[in-house]
C-alpha cells in the first residue's frame, strides 16, 4: 500500500509526514509550513523541458572546443573527444579514461536514463518499480561527478595564467557542457520518484 491511499503526505522539504486534509487545496507541512502535494506539480513537464533542452546543448558541448592550452604563443583548441585522444597519445591512459567516463558516458547515461523513466512512467512500459527506482538513485548519484571537467578547466584557467608562455582558456564548449550538466542535475531533482510507484500494479515485477 501507498502512503497516499492511506491519506499520508510527505513534505518534500523535511520529509515529515502529514495526515491528508481534504477540506483544504493548498495544505501546509505541519512542521516547516511548506507546500505539501500528493506529487510534485507539473513533475513529468518540467522533467522533459529540462532533459529535451540538455539534449539539444549536449551537441554543442561535444562539438565546440572546450578549452585552448596555450604554450609558448602557440595553442589549439580541444574538444572533450580531441583531449581524451591526446591523453591517450601522451601515455595519460588512466586520465584519459577518467575523463571519457566523467564526460562522456556519465552525462549520455543520464540523458537516456532520465529519458527512459519518463517514457516508462508515462507509457507504463514493462519495466519493474524495483529497476526503475535503482535507475533513479544510480542517477541523483553519478550526477556530480559529471562536473569533473568542469572543476578541472576552472582550477586551470585560475591557475595557468603566464601570459604568452603558458595560459589556459575556457572555450563556448564548457559554457554548453555546464550547462548540460546542471540541466541534467534540475531534471533529476524535479522528477517526482513517487511516480516510479503510481503504476507498479499494471508492471510485471517479478521478484
């Protein structure tokens, strides 16, 4: 059973429960004074607007140059797959390992993963709850590490600053990268889990 069937509500804020009223449109958390709603309003919507829009930057985070190292007056542009292959051809394996996971596979994953949930909940696809929540959590805890290119290019960029003879500059790319990434980490937060439970009954969830 649900806890709204019982007439339970949880406040998204401090996770306190609240018995239903049912006199009322707009109840208030009996402890912190928050909104409190059966699902989080407009939850699959604003989920959708957020991953369609990193989607549509996500082409122009791999495509545009995300950094320029310049050394000595001379200096190339990279993208995130043009630095992976230099570390690569410089012996930096593990790095560059690093660095395609946290840049590439991490935020692909998300995109499709989140992409996935949406389309599993809306079209109540013969996904179990019980995958589909693991999905959930795997997401909300790989979404910081997608980050890591970012927190590397800024420490560089404040760092590496010696005028002709060595400088690193952050390009387009890492605006749209950034951005990818925290989009990504709003859809993750505004999708309401709730949902994943709302239709387990018409789910084969064989255990």
């Amino acid at each position: 059973m649900r806890a709204i069937d019982a007439g339970i509500l949880i406040c998204t804020e401090c996770h306190e429960l609240n018995r239903q009223d049912a006199d009322t449109d707009e109840q208030v958390c009996t402890r912190c004074g928050a909104l409190v709603h059966e699902r989080r309003p407009n939850s699959l919507v604003r989920t959708w607007a957020l991953l369609i829009t990193a989607a549509i930057l996500y082409i122009p985070a791999n495509v545009l140059p995300i950094m320029t190292v310049t050394s000595l007056g001379q200096g190339d542009p990279s993208t995130i797959m043009s630095g992976v292959i230099q570390l690569v051809q410089h012996g930096m394996i593990p790095i560059a390992a690093v660095v395609f996971i946290a840049s590439i596979v991490v935020p692909t994953f998300k995109l499709v993963g989140i992409a996935l949930l949406l389309f599993s909940v809306q079209r109540r696809q013969p996904l179990s709850a019980r995958q589909r929540i693991l999905m959930y959590r795997f997401i909300e805890f790989i979404g910081r590490w997608s980050m890591l290119d970012i927190f590397v290019i800024a420490i560089l960029v404040a760092v590496v600053n010696f005028g002709r003879l060595a400088s690193v500059e952050a390009n387009l790319g890492a605006i749209a990268f950034a951005s990818v990434v925290i989009l990504t980490m709003l859809a993750a937060v505004t999708f309401d889990p709730r949902l994943i439970w709302d239709n387990t009954e018409s789910d084969d969830d064989h255990d």
